[in-house]
C-alpha cells in the first residue's frame, strides 16, 4: 500500500514538474510614457503618497461607534511593493490618521510613514534629510493644496484624475484614473519605467510573484 501511495505521489510530482517546465508565452510591456517624464523621473529614489484622494477616492466613511473605513486597491498595493523592489522607497505623508491606514501601510511593508501631518513641507524635509536625499530624487502623488508645497519642489509631481484643479495645474502628469481606483499604481508603474525596472519585474511575474503577501 505504502508502495503504490510513493508511486502515485511520485507520478504527480513529475507532472506537477513537467506542467512548471512548460514555457510561457512572452509577454512584453504595453505601457507608453512620454519621454520627457521618463527624464524627469530618472533620479527618483522615493515617492510620496498622500492617502485621502490618492490611495483612497477621497470619501470617508464613519461608523457608529466613530471608527474611519476606508476602501483601497490591489492594484494600488501592489504597485507599491514592487516600488520597494525596484529600488524606490514608498512613503506615505497623511494628514488623518486612522487604524485602517495604519493597518493599509503594514500590509504592504511602508516603514516610511508620517500620520496626522499638518505641515507636510516640514515632514517632506525631515524624511529627505533620514534618507539622504535631495528634492531632485523625489516623487509625490497628491490631489489637493495641502499636497502643494511637496509638489512644487520635488522632481515628478503627480495628482490622481479627479485632483483639485490648482494641483493638476502644478503637476508633470495626470494619471487617466481617480484616486482609489489605480491612479496611484499608474504613478508607480511610470516610476519603475523610468528606472528601467519595469520590464523585468514584468517578465519575473511569469515564474513567481513577488514572495510577499497579496497586495
């Protein structure tokens, strides 16, 4: 009995292994920036995001009992953790602070975080000066004035569709989606394209995913 139980496992292992043998079809990058952003995001070494309106469609919704829910997207997370692996700290800049958002940055392993931040120019040259950076190697996505001072000072400045208009007029880019619905992933996305990660990182996803938990 024990014989035919090692044979049958046997005989599953080598299909298992012969069906992870099989090539996949290629799959080659669709994604199209216009090269002047790719310049102006080449030296990007973190990026910023607010979370009201950027990671979140801005809405916020309070319970019964006083407790904030918030709604975010997979497509949003896990451009984020593949930031981290292209070599671009994600930080998160927010005024709120909220468990959820709290529990949203563990999720997907931002240490860089700053919550309840009303002078967010003061924050920004804070976690420049603990990275070793300079305005010149940042990025930031936010939608409305109080994202202002980080937008007019650092490298690539980028705000979500539905963005004030004040902050779509000072920004590189415009993502075509709202906040909480993949701007913030299209934001990475360009990001990883102008550090010339995006494909491999592309390609790596036909074998495995990433090796952390889903985004």
């Amino acid at each position: 009995m024990a014989s035919a139980e090692a044979t049958a496992a046997n005989a599953q292992a080598n299909a298992v292994a012969t069906l992870l043998a099989a090539p996949a079809r290629p799959v080659r990058p669709v994604l199209d920036f216009p090269p002047e952003l790719l310049l102006q995001a080449q030296d990007v070494r973190a990026a910023v995001f607010d979370v009201d309106g950027c990671l979140t469609d801005g809405r916020i919704t309070i319970g019964a009992q006083g407790e904030q829910v918030k709604a975010f997207s997979t497509l949003d997370g896990h451009g984020i953790k593949l930031l981290a692996r292209g070599g671009i700290t994600p930080v998160v800049i927010t005024g709120r602070d909220s468990p959820a958002v709290r529990r949203r940055c563990a999720d997907l392993g931002v240490t860089q975080a700053l919550f309840g931040v009303h002078d967010k120019l003061q924050a920004g040259a804070q976690l420049l000066a603990t990275l070793g950076l300079g305005w010149h190697q940042l990025a930031v996505i936010g939608d409305d004035w109080p994202d202002l001072p980080l937008l007019a000072r650092c490298a690539l400045a980028c705000a979500p569709a539905q963005a004030h208009a004040e902050v779509r007029a000072v920004c590189h880019h415009v993502t075509a989606t709202p906040g909480g619905h993949g701007a913030a992933r299209e934001f990475c996305d360009l990001l990883l394209v102008a550090r010339g990660v995006y494909a491999s990182l592309l390609a790596g996803h036909l074998t495995t995913l990433d090796g952390t938990p889903a985004a």
